[in-house]
DNA sequence: GCATCGTGGTAAAACGATTTACGAAATACG
DNA sequence: CGTATTTCGTAAATCGTTTTACCACGATGC
C-alpha cells in the first residue's frame, strides 16, 4: 500500500513536537478518539482511553494551540494593553491580571502603548489579529475611541483606570474624585488653607477628577478662592521643576497634593533639593502606594488606588462580557484608600 | 441544562472579522491572490493589486493570526517567563523585551513562576503549547531543568539574569561574582574591617556569587576571616528581622552590603527601627536601581544590573538561535554597575 | 511558424486540531 | 427472539490562511 511515496513526512520525528496523529497511530486508534478523549468531549471506552492516555505520555503530546483555537474560534488568551510596565500601578494591574488568567486557564498578551494614541492603536490591532477572545486597556489618554482609526472589530473590550464616560464599553476605574477629595480633606482637617494640587498638564478624564475632588474639598471648607493649580509634566524631573518654583515663591503653599506617582517623587525630590524641613515646614499627600514607600522618610501620608480590586473587577467584568456579549454596560468605581502617615503634619 | 441550540452559522455578518474569502469576492479575485498581495509573496498586476487593496480597507480586514501562523509553522510571539512582575528588576526586563518585541514585530506572552519550581513547569508547558517561537526564562530556581518533568519539546530557549552553567541552553547574565566583589572592595576603601553581606536563604546560584564575591574582596585585604553572612529570607519582613538581631549585637558591623532588592528594603526598615544614625553609624551598599531610590535619603549607594543590556543581549541571542538552532551555544555576561552616592560612608 | 519563456491567476492541498454524521456493535425491552 | 436504543469508533468536513502545482496567455527567440 505504501510503496514509493517520496513525502518524508513523519520523518524526523525528533525535532517536531508529536501531532494528534502521531498519538492516534500509536494507540491505534483514530484522531478523533484521541481528542475525545483528551478533550473529555464524549465517553471512551475505557481500555481505548487507556490506551491514548499512555501514547500522549509516552510521546510527551501537547494539543497544537494554533490549530485548537483556530477551529473551536476562541484563543483562551486575553490582550492587556497598558501604558507601561515601568510604573509600578500598572505592573501590579498586569501582576494581578497575570494570577487571575493562571486561574481561569487563560494566557496574557501584554502590550505597552507608550502612553502614545498612535502607538496604543497600532499596538490593539495588533492583539485584535491574535484574535483575542477580550481585551483589558488602561488608556493612553481620554481621547481613546475619538480617533478615526478606531478598531472596526473588536472583542469584549473592558476599560480600566483611565476609563472615563465611554458610551461603548464596560469600564472599571478608582473613585478619582474621591481620592481628591479625601487627601485635600485631610490637608484642611490638619489646618491648612494653602494647599497646592500637582497635576499633569494634559487634561486626562480622570486627573481632571482628581482636581475637581480638590475643589470640591475647597469650597466645601469656604476656601473656594484658594486654589492653586501647579501644572507638572508627565516625567519626575518636570514635576521637580515645577514644584521648585512654586516652592521659592514668598507665599508658598504651606501642604501640597500630589495627584499622580510622577508628581510625587518630584515633589520629594523638590523638597530634598531646597532643603525644606519636611515634613515641619511643608506637608505632603502622595499618590499611589509601593514597597519602596516604607523606606521613604517621613513616612508618606498617601492616597491609593487599589490595584488589586481594579484588576479583580474588570477581570471579573471581562469575563461576563465574554459570557453574555449583549448584557448590559457595566461601570464599576473602585474606593480609594488614604492612608495617614507622617508627611502631613498639623499647619503650624 | 443547555437550552435549544441552533445553528446560527452565518448568519450574523455584523459582528464577525471579515476573512481572506470576504476581501477576495469583493475584489473579485481569488483568496490565492488576496494573500499574494498583502504578503507580498510574487507579483500580482497593479490594478488587480489595488483591487484588492482597495478591498482590505473597506472591509477593515485583518490577517487571521492563529490560521497563519498554524499554516506558516511559526507565531511571531515569544515567550516571557519570570518569578514575578512586581520585582521592578523583573518588570523592567520585561519592558525592555517588549520594546524588542514591538521593534522586531513580535508579541510577548507574560507568565509568572511565582518563584516556584512547580508552578514554572507548568506555565513553561502552557507557553509551549501556544507554540511561541521562542522562551524568554528567568529561571525561578537553580534546578531549573534538573526536574523530572522538563519539557519534551522545547522551542529555542535562552535562560536570563539567573542563569547557570546549564549545558543545554544560552545564557546571559550579571557578573554577579563582580558584583559582590566591587560593593565589598567599595566598603573596604572606606576603611570598614567589619562587614556584613545580607543574602537569602535559598542558595540561589546568582546569590551564592555575589557572596563568593563579597568573599574574593574580603580575602584580597586581608580580612578573610571576617566573613559576616547574614541569611534573610524571601521577603522584606524577614530580611528586616535578621538584619535587626545583627545590628543589636553589641559587635555589630560597620557596614552592610545588601545583595537583593528585599534585603535592601528589610535593611532600611530595620535601620530605621533601630534608630541607628545613617549613614553616620552605619554604611550600606544596597542593590539594583528604582526610581524611588532618589526619594530615599541617604541617597543609596548602589550595585545595580543593567536590566537593559541583559534583556537586549538575551533578545539577540535568541534571535539569532531562533535564525541557527544548530548554532554554538552563547555565554553572555553582562557588567554591574557601581554608583557611589551617599549611604556608604568612611568607617568612623 | 514553432518552440520557449515568463507572467499572472487560481484550484486545491496542506497546517493540526475539533466536531458532525453515520455505521457497527452492544445492550435493553417487550 | 426480534426490534429499539444506546454506545463507541471513525471518516470527513471545517476553521482561515499560505503555498504548490498547474493552466492560459502573450511575448520572445530563432
């Protein structure tokens, strides 16, 4: 029956990884068997299982991802695009993206939008290709969806932090305009009356939020009149700069807010490089929490998101999207948690 | 139980990608030469090129990923194993290989070990199984390998940063013997006779040359038989609690080389707890580089690996693996580098 | 004019799994 | 014992792409 056929097909079985075929041929059986039984799909009897069992053993046989997926239409994988992996809040999202797809016996495919538009569009089409079965976005900016060249197909998609009112889809973000609110709060509880709030200058959703918490804590103390909005950039050593000069000015402010992580070290290091007795002479509420905290001194009174709880929820949420494509819009707010320390002290 | 399930086949066109199929009926050509086109495999005539172009557009089509790469026999997507992405050591690897990725036109697939043998084995086989081209390993442990259950069919591998003598795969990594060695001889200039090397428990290949290095400094001045281990654990906390039993000795040391990031942060904390005057009655070299440490004051002296020559030079040699699987095998090593600042300071 | 060549197009065969449909055997039922 | 029903196994279709093999056609060489 074989006779001269020149395909040296299963030739060099050393090198390829074993297909179903290999398995079905050694067990005796078909290949339909075998996945049957590896897929637990329909009743084998038992001695043919057996049988399969031991030649996928033996042939150290792992189901061909590509193909499994390309036929049953679902990858089992979930695209996680985030700004960066450098900043520590987004690395602990990943981290705990990471644990709950270990979990649920999905993989994740990590892309970096550089906090770029044009690089997050091009970086989500390239997921979209790997046909995800769900995509999990901390934004780039707030203008995410406004461009023109907005995804024409694109999974169950669940926004996450810098999610702001998007009409299309499911969004998970920290309770923004709280966490300003209950850091300037504890500032005006302390005494203070000039409070200095150090944002970006690009007008992101949910840094926005963050001043308007500011505000609102203002003028619910009848200090409305008193804000001062210090406008850094997006790295460390903008911020420095900014929050230097505001702190050589003769009425400088007697606390400040940090409201990013970037602005937070600036801050510090502004601090460091004038040599403002601190915390005495200036308090300060930081942002965002991190293992490196706890060597910090004074001991960073901060404001936090909950990374944990953001990831756990848009998983969670991602997941039902996933199940029910149709249900209905989620919007889900996460608390935030202040944490008193010691770098705010009572105004002197 | 399932309720009725027919068989919405095609129905809904609306909400699927569009396929090869699709992008040829509506050009009017063959699927063959669709792919012609856009991959760019032999000449197609121009008018039937922007037919088909044309075509692509308007349908928003996309390559699907798993059929291609199922055809072609290869993913474009390398595999990323590490303990954990909330070790900035770790996340910045990470971010460094997915700017390779990007750069190259691949995709990373994260996992983490968690630190454990077992569990690493088992996301090493879930990557396999995605039939990534490649395997990025920060190996959780020295055994790596030595178990039982390793891999039948592994694709190209390059092990990183805790890679050991392994026979089979390439390497790269610190100078992790030099790296004990210049924060130790850094310590003895300044004049200390009295120096503790804080390490962990596991004897980890990496962490054991870094001590051999504190040892080849120690042995150089003279001073072999004043080796100081100290043996913390995995964690800040039980670093800081055998760093705080040493510092209550009345003999205590003059300096501590910490020789991982935990060690380092357990060392602050415990410092601080003691109330020891620093860097005045204690000196540290502490190890690796975070943003955070230009928060910390003293500002640290510090060994720290180049995250970003290992995580370039372990791309490279992969590639070129994944280019020449019969090629020699590589032995990178990567130089530490010593930043003298303010933490260590001359014995008294 | 005839053989040769190159070009452009397509049908069909992979890739490796899952699932459907069908037949054969075994079991249950009256 | 004959028929109805379930169980088990497999051939073949399918997923969406790339690639091979072949055909048709016009141009070229002599």
């Amino acid at each position: 029956m074989k006779g001269r056929v020149p395909k040296p097909r299963k030739a060099a079985p050393s090198k390829t990884a074993p297909t179903i075929h290999d398995v079905a041929h050694r067990a005796g059986v078909s290949p339909a068997t075998v996945s049957n039984v590896l897929g637990g799909t329909r009743g084998v009897r038992s001695d043919s299982r057996a049988l399969v069992i031991q030649a996928a053993a033996v042939l150290g046989y792992k189901s061909n991802h590509m193909a499994s997926s390309l036929r049953r239409g679902n990858t089992r994988t979930i695209g996680v695009v985030v700004p960066n992996l450098a900043n520590e809040f987004f690395s602990a999202l990943v981290t705990h993206w990471e644990a709950e797809a270990a979990k649920a016996g999905y993989e994740i495919l990590v892309v970096a939008s550089e906090d770029d538009v044009a690089t997050e569009a091009r970086r989500i089409q390239s997921v979209i290709a790997r046909r995800v079965d769900g995509i999990l976005i901390a934004p780039a900016l707030d203008a995410f969806g406004a461009s023109s060249g907005f995804p024409k197909y694109l999974p169950p998609t669940v926004l996450v932090d810098r999610a702001f009112g998007h009409q299309k889809f499911d969004t998970v973000s920290s309770d923004n305009l709280d966490a300003g609110y209950v850091g300037t709060r504890h500032l005006i509880q302390l005494g203070h009356r000039d409070i200095a709030v150090l944002t970006s200058a690009d007008s992101h959703y949910h840094l926005r939020n963050r001043v308007d918490g500011y505000r609102k804590a203002l003028s619910e103390a009848g200090l409305a009149g008193r804000e001062r909005l210090v406008i850094g950039g997006r790295s460390v050593e903008a911020c420095r700069a900014v929050i230097e000069r505001e702190l050589r000015r003769p009425d400088r402010p007697t606390a400040i807010f940090a409201t990013t992580f970037f602005s937070t070290l600036g801050t510090i290091k502004a601090i460091h490089s004038l040599g403002i007795a601190f915390p005495c002479d200036i308090s300060l509420v930081a942002f965002e929490h991190s293992e490196w905290m706890t060597a910090v001194r004074p001991y960073l009174t901060a404001v936090a998101q909950q990374s944990e709880q953001l990831a756990g929820q848009s998983w969670r949420v991602l997941m039902e999207r996933i199940a029910r494509p149709a249900a209905k819009r989620q919007r889900i707010t996460i608390p935030v948690h202040l944490s008193i320390r010691e770098s705010a002290r009572p105004s002197p």
